[in-house]
C-alpha cells in the first residue's frame, strides 16, 4: 500500500476550504458546475498550496508565503478610479456591464452570465497540473467580463478595465477575443481601493486575431498587505503583434503568469516588465511561451528595482517545437539591486527543437554605477536625486518601448511616485 | 582662490598613496596649465579636487576661498562653484540629456537660493550656448553621452560649463580627442569664461592647447607632487625638451 504522509494544513489553507465551504451554501449555480468546484476542492484539500517541490512553484513557495487569507468578499465597487489615461473608456473588469459607450464594434457582456450556460464547465476546466492559479479562479471566480472586438475594428481609445480589491476575496476573469485585424489598446488595473488586506486571482484569455495589433497592459497596484495572483493566457494568429506590458508595483505577495502559445505564423510578441519592490514583498513573473509554428519573432525583457528586503522573481521558459524554425526569441532580464537584504532570482530556460532558430537570454544584477553616480554629483545634483534620477534611467528604457507618448508620461509619473515613497 | 597645501591622497580601496605632499595655488583670475608624464596624479588632483569617495586625504589641506572643502560632499563642491570638465566622461543610457542639464542648472540654483529656471528661460539658455560651442541642438535630444564621439563629448563637458557658470574650472585633457577645428571652438569657449573672480585649471600634455588658452602659469605633476612652477614658457621648453632634465633636476 502506498501510504504518503500528508502535510499539516497551513492555516492559509484551512481558510481556503472554510471560505468554498461558506461559499458553496450561498451560491446557486447549474449542477455540473457545482460539481467541477467540488472537485477541485477535493484536489485542494489533497495536494494544499504550491510549494518547493513543485518545480514552476520552487521560487515562490505559497506554502510558507502565504501566511493567511482574509475572510469575506470584496463588494462590487464599480469602476471608480481615475483612468491611467484621462481619455480611455472605463470599465469595471468584474461587472462586465457597460457604464459608459461603446466603441462601435466592441461588445461586452457578463462572464457570470456565461457561467450559467450549459458549458461552463468547459471555461474553468483547468489545463495544466502546476496551474494552481486556474483552480483557485475556478472554485471561487464571481464575476468577468468577456469582450469582443470585431474583425478590422480599430479603436482609437484605449480601453481600461478596473479590477478593484476593497478588502477580502476577489477572483475576476477577462475573456478577450480581438478580431482579425483589428487593433486596440487595453489596460488590465488590478487595483485597491482600500487598505483592508485583500486575495486576489485575475485571469484573463486574451485571443489576438490574425493580423491583429494589441497592446495589454497589466497596472498592478495592489495594497501593501495584499496577495495577487495573476493569469494571462494568450493564443497569437498569424500576423499578430502583441505587447504586453507589466507593471508591479505594489502588493505584498505577487505572482503573474504568462502563457503565450503562438499558432500562427509570423507573429510579434514583445514582454515587457517592471518590477519596483520594495518592503518584505514577494513578486513573481513567470512566463512561458510556445513556439508552435515557423517564423515567429519575441523578445522579453524584464527591468527590476529591488529595495529593503524584498524578493523578486522572474521565471520564463520559451520552448520551440521542431516546425517552429525560424524562431527568433530574445530575453533579458537586469535587476538593480539596491538593498543587502534584497533578493532577485532570474530563470531563464530555452527550449529547443528546431535548428534554425536564433534564440537568447542574459541575466544581469547590479549596484547603481558609481561612475554614473559620481558623474551627476559633480554636477551639483544631491545624491538622493542622482540616484533617483539613475533609477528612473534604468526603467525609462523599457517604458518608452510603449511608443506611446501619453502612456509612456503616465506610468513615468507613476513610477516616480513609487521610487519617491521608498528611495 | 584655491589654495593646496602639503595635499596627500591615497586610494581608499587598496591605500595606495597617490598625491604625495602636493603643494599649489591658483588666484582669481589666473588660468594655471598642469602638466606632467603619464600618471603622475594629474586625474587623481582633479578627482580629490571634486570630492571623488574612491580617495581619501590623509594629510594637508584643500582651500577654496579661503576655506577648508575637505568635509564637503560632490555635490556640496559643485553647488559652490567647483566644476570638473572629465577626461573621459561618462555615457548614461536612460538620462535625457537637455533634463539632466535642467536639473544640474536648477539644483545648483537652488543650493544658491536662487529661483529654479522657467523652461522657455532653460531652453533658450541651451540654445545660446550650444550655438556659441557648434553643438547641435539633436545632439542634446539624445540620453547623456550615449554614442557621442569623443570630441562631442568633450563639447558637450564644455558645455555644461557654460550653462553652470562655475567659479573653479577644472579641465582634464579637454583637448585630447578634438580636432584641429573642434579645439579652436572649445578653446574659445573656455576664453569666454576667463574673468577676474574666476580661476582655470587646465591639465594638459601639450602646448597646442595652450597656443589658444594662454596660461598664466604652468606646473609639472611628477609622482603626486608638483615638481616645477613657471610661467607660460615653461611648456614650450617641456615640448622642446620633454620632462627628464626637470624630473632631474627635483630629484
Ligand atoms: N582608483 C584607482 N585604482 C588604482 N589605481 C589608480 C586609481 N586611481 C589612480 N590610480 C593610479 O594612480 C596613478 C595616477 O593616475 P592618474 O589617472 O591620476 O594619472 P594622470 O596623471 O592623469 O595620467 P594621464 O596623463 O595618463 O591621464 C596611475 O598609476 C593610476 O594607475
Ligand atoms: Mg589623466
């Protein structure tokens, strides 16, 4: 008989199970959906939270990270906030409900709605075994939007979706599907809206049409105190070009996943990344990108400033399938690391099984350049400003790849009110 | 102005002592030529000068208008006037080169408690200047340095000098990596500085430099001290004759 010793429960988890529990009374759903939540919860309860042994998990051990849960929902709040861009048309990620117009050619309804639908099933049906953020959306997820944009529509304002935290339990989910064609820039705000310590899960699928030219934007800024953990799954047609943009700042305990799979050919991915950390946070980004046909061009490049004792992690796997020749992949990752006590780990894996391909990654940390430093000292800037002015250097070159001026001016403001609060 | 009294200075890292007993005084006014063989401390005066951390001042002092400047930061030297034109400097990506001139010219101002610089006031000061040195204005759209030529760096350390109007100019081999014409131009630039309460220090290996920049005096740096003063003839018989008769006759 194979008898394994099962770990003592985190307390983490035991509210976890308390909270589907509660849930499970209140909420009326169809049968077969009940059931799939049932079960994942009976995996839960057997396998408990992602920890070191579990390879993609090693860097960010759920078990000993996360150290509680906050009881209670976060109520629907309303996309409240002021938008990142003053133009853009805002939405609340969670209602799905339009509050302002539309854009001709833009649809989007309720993904509550598509829950009560006879396949829902098939939404939450989880697709890899490692996928812990997928099963923790699926038994609690409570509210989404799904948006549609139509074949060759251009939008000329950039569409923001607040995913606001109040406090408690939030778990949203975006389905995104862009058209052929089509274009338009989104701006995923994973936001608090007050300080009460949070839990959060964000999943979004997001499907780039043939042709299409999207820019996501992933604003995460989350409270100190708060848990979030993120999901964006992307299919790429043919043609399709895709920047995806994250920016971490805030929030206690971080993870954002990143799965690309590339199904058409010739398409363009760029990831770019900022991670500002700082206190005793943990943030993740782990990407993974297949490479499933020829001609396909990405390039990842992740820029991290690391204070106080905060841990940052950057994962990402590119595997390239034998059809997919012709593969260009490019990946970098450079950490300013600006504390002692601070930490940064960088994993950087190819996955190769094609032979004409071009593919690389480099992982840099580094001090602020005593050189650069001294250079702007003898100027007569203070050494605080010279430093802050450095910082902003080593960030400023992954935010002007937006090409976009009022972008680029929003999240160098936003930025500098992070670096202001923690240098 | 300044006034360098029995100056030693090692390197804080290792305790390799550098300048040795290093003696000099430079007026109001003067332009002084520094010259001396391949590292005798020449670029280490200049970085001790300016406050540099990575040396430490183990004995002697440095005065600037009479008083002490040892226990003043980088930054607390340059506020009060002290400007160091680099050797080599530096190139920093992400920096735009026309906001770091902004901020240098307004922090200054502001340790002057003076008003901080209207951006139409800023730019136009840029223009001025720029057009005085031949610098083109796309140059200063780039990050600071960043793919300059050498001697575009150089006018652009010329530059800054100009826009921050400093009262102790310290020039480290301005003139190496310019050509024929550039060194004309910066020459002129650095003449148009020259004034009663303001002093030049101009470190040098050759006399070209100093057929445009007219010394009022000249020194010979050999190992960390200064071995030989004079007057502007002094270079031209080190340009005739090199250092060893010099070197000789102080040891
Ligand atoms: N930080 C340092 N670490 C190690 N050695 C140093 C350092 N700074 C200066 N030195 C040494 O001190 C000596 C003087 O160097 P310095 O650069 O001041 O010479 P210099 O007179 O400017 O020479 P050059 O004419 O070639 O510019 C050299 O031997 C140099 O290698
Ligand atoms: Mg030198």
């Amino acid at each position: 008989m194979n008898v394994q010793s099962k770990k003592p429960i985190t307390a983490a988890e035991q509210s976890l199970l308390d909270r589907y529990a509660e849930r499970r009374k209140e909420r009326q759903g169809n049968a077969s959906l009940t059931a799939l939540r049932d079960g994942l919860v009976h995996e839960f309860d057997q396998t408990g939270l992602p920890g070191r042994r579990i390879e993609t998990w090693h860097y960010t051990d759920l078990r000993t990270l996360l150290k509680f849960v906050p009881e209670g929902f976060s109520p629907e709040t309303g996309a409240s906030a002021k938008p990142l861009l003053s133009d853009a048309i805002v939405l609340s990620a969670r209602v799905g409900g339009q509050d302002s117009a539309m854009p001709e050619g833009m649809a989007v309804s309720s993904f509550n709605e598509l829950l009560t639908s006879a396949n829902a099933t098939d939404l939450l049906e989880s697709k890899r075994p490692d996928d812990f953020i997928g099963r923790v959306n699926s038994i609690f997820v409570d509210g989404g939007s799904v948006i549609d944009v139509s074949k060759g529509v251009k939008l000329e304002k950039p569409v923001e979706l607040q995913n606001a935290a109040s406090g408690g339990h939030l778990h949203t989910r975006m389905s995104v599907n862009i058209g052929d064609g089509a274009e338009g820039t989104f701006i995923e705000r994973q936001i608090a809206t007050d300080t009460a310590d949070s839990f959060v899960s964000s999943i979004t699928d997001l499907t780039v049409g043939k042709s299409a030219v999207v820019t996501w934007i992933i604003s995460q800024e989350r409270g100190d105190t708060d848990t979030h953990l993120g999901q964006i799954n992307i299919r790429l047609g043919e043609d399709a070009r895709l920047m995806l943009f994250i920016a971490n700042a805030g929030g206690h305990l971080v993870r954002q996943e990143v799965h690309v799979t590339a199904d058409g050919e010739n398409s363009d991915f760029a990831l770019r990344g900022v991670n500002l950390l700082g206190g005793d946070s943990h943030t993740d980004i782990t990407m993974e990108y297949d490479h499933l046909v020829a001609n396909c061009v990405s390039t990842e490049t992740i820029r991290n400033v690391v204070f106080d004792r905060a841990r940052g992690v950057f994962q990402g796997q590119i595997r390239v399938a034998q059809i997919a020749q012709k593969t260009d992949a490019k990946m970098a990752c450079n950490t300013l690391l600006l504390s002692d006590e601070g930490e940064f780990f960088s994993k950087p894996e190819l996955e190769i099984f094609a032979d004409d391909v071009q593919c690389g990654h480099g992982a840099t940390v580094a001090d602020i350049d005593e050189n650069h430093l001294f250079y702007l000292k003898a100027r007569g800037i203070s050494d605080s400003k010279a430093r802050a002015m450095l910082v902003n250097a080593f960030i400023s070159e992954i935010v002007e790849d937006l090409e976009n001026e009022d972008l680029v001016e929003a999240f160098e403001q936003r930025f500098s009110e992070w670096l202001t609060r923690h240098a | 102005m300044l006034e360098i009294k029995n100056l030693h200075a090692r390197i804080a890292e290792d305790g390799t002592e550098i300048i040795r007993g290093l003696d000099l005084t430079v007026k109001a006014g003067e332009v002084a030529a520094i010259m001396g063989p391949n590292g005798s401390g020449k670029s280490t005066l200049s970085y001790v000068l300016t406050g540099r951390e990575d040396y430490e001042v183990t004995e002697g002092d440095i005065l600037y208008n009479g008083e002490s400047i040892l226990e003043m930061d980088v930054s607390e030297r340059a506020a009060s006037g002290i400007f160091l034109a680099f050797q080599y400097p530096v190139e920093i990506p992400g920096v735009a080169t026309m906001q770091f001139l902004k901020v240098a010219m307004n922090e200054q101002r502001k340790a002057r408690g003076e008003d901080e610089l209207s951006t139409p006031d800023f730019i136009r000061k840029v223009k001025e200047a720029a057009a005085e040195l031949k610098i083109d204005m796309d140059m200063l759209k780039r990050p600071l340095n960043v793919g300059f030529s050498g001697g575009e760096k150089k006018r652009a350390e010329i530059l800054q000098m100009a826009l921050l109007e400093p009262n102790l100019c310290i020039l480290d081999e301005t003139d190496s990596g310019l050509d024929i014409d550039a060194l004309k131009i910066v020459a002129d630039g650095v003449n148009a500085l020259r004034s009663p309460d303001r002093a030049i220090v101009v470190i040098t290996h050759y006399q070209r430099l100093l057929d445009y920049i007219v010394p009022d005096s000249v020194h010979v740096l050999y190992k960390g001290r200064v071995i030989e003063s004079g007057q502007k003839e002094l270079a031209l018989e080190l340009e005739k004759n090199g250092y060893a008769n010099i070197i000789e006759k102080a040891a």
